[in-house]
C-alpha cells in the first residue's frame, strides 16, 4: 500500500485527486492539506506518507519549499 499526502489549496481540485487515486486499490490517501504548512505540520506529527504530491503553488508554503523541508 502507497500512503499519500496531498497538498492542494484548491477544494475542487485536491477532491479529483483524491478521487482518481483512491480508484487505485494500492493507493492510499493518508491525509489532505490546504496548504504547504499544514502538509508540513502532518509530517511533523508521525503521519506515515511515501508520498507528497504538492501544488507548486500554494499559500505560506508552496510545493516545493514542502518537498525541501520534508526531504
């Protein structure tokens, strides 16, 4: 099972996202953030994630600040 974390400040679009992904058996979305500092603040806590798919562009931090910070 792929646990993913998805970081999309925009509802309609990381609800799509999700839903195609979670079409995929092996596919797990483990957590959803509005924002790059919320998806950090969930890494930070212990969510077990093999993946962040990131917006590049999102509010206080964008996509790939996130991937620098949790790399």
């Amino acid at each position: 099972m792929l646990n993913v974390l998805l970081a999309e400040d925009h509802n309609i679009v990381r609800n799509g996202i999700k839903m195609l992904l979670e079409m995929d058996n092996t596919i797990n979305v483990v957590g959803e953030a509005m924002d790059g500092l919320q998806a950090l603040e969930m890494v930070k806590k212990g969510i077990e994630v093999d993946i962040v798919l990131a917006d590049i562009n999102m509010p206080e931090i964008d996509g790939i600040a996130l991937i620098s910070k949790v790399k």
